[in-house]
C-alpha cells in the first residue's frame, strides 16, 4: 500500500468508528507510538503494547457524542489528519479529543505515530 492508500484508509475506519481494524491491517509489529503527555503513557513501543493502550482508552468511553476526521495530508512517507472527538466518559462525563494525528508509513504499514492535543 502507498502512504496515500494508508491514509485514506486511517481516515475511513475512523470516521466509521473502526479504529481497531486500523491496527489488524495497517500497522508494523515494530510500530512506535508518541502522546503529547509526559510520564510513562509518553512513549510505547510495538504493536501490542500500542494496541492494548487504545483498548484502555475505548473501555472509558460511555458514549461517542460526536466525531469529526478531516482528510488526511500526506507528504512523502508521513501524513497527517485531526480528529475532533466528544464523548461521555466513565466516571469523569464529557470529554472533548481534539488532536493533530502524525503518522509515518515504510513498507505500507505504519511504523510511528504521534498525537499533539
């Protein structure tokens, strides 16, 4: 797959709520993952551990109130999008996502992505 073929995928499955099919499909074993936090959430390594990072998150969301992918932008082997997300989370109740998405394709998988919120 070519970064755009990546991309317009990524964006797709997200739109449509699909986020864990983006790592069966998309993603490299050796994938590395950056948060715009910092602590130990800040960096994690490989796809399980990027994997099981998402589930994390996803088992807080009560309900998706509203979501929003925008096109994505690709450059050489990186591309970009933002995802403007509001939910009802657990215990906490409204949370708004709203963050720049960076990703890094080699080989039609995606090997490094970051998150700027």
């Amino acid at each position: 797959m070519t970064t755009q073929e990546v991309a317009n995928k990524i964006v797709t499955n997200c739109r449509s709520g699909n986020f864990f099919e983006n790592y069966d499909e998309l993603y490299s074993e050796n994938v590395v993952k950056y948060e715009s936090v910092s602590g130990p959430e800040r960096e994690t390594k490989g796809l399980k551990a990027v994997l099981n990072s998402s589930k994390n998150f996803h088992t807080t969301i009560e309900k998706v109130l509203n979501r929003e992918v925008s096109e994505p932008l690709v450059a050489g082997n990186y591309f970009t999008c933002r995802i403007c997300q509001e939910f009802d989370l657990k215990n906490i109740g409204y949370f708004k996502l709203d963050e720049l998405c960076l990703f890094k394709v080699q080989d039609g998988k995606i090997i490094y992505e970051e998150y700027f919120y």
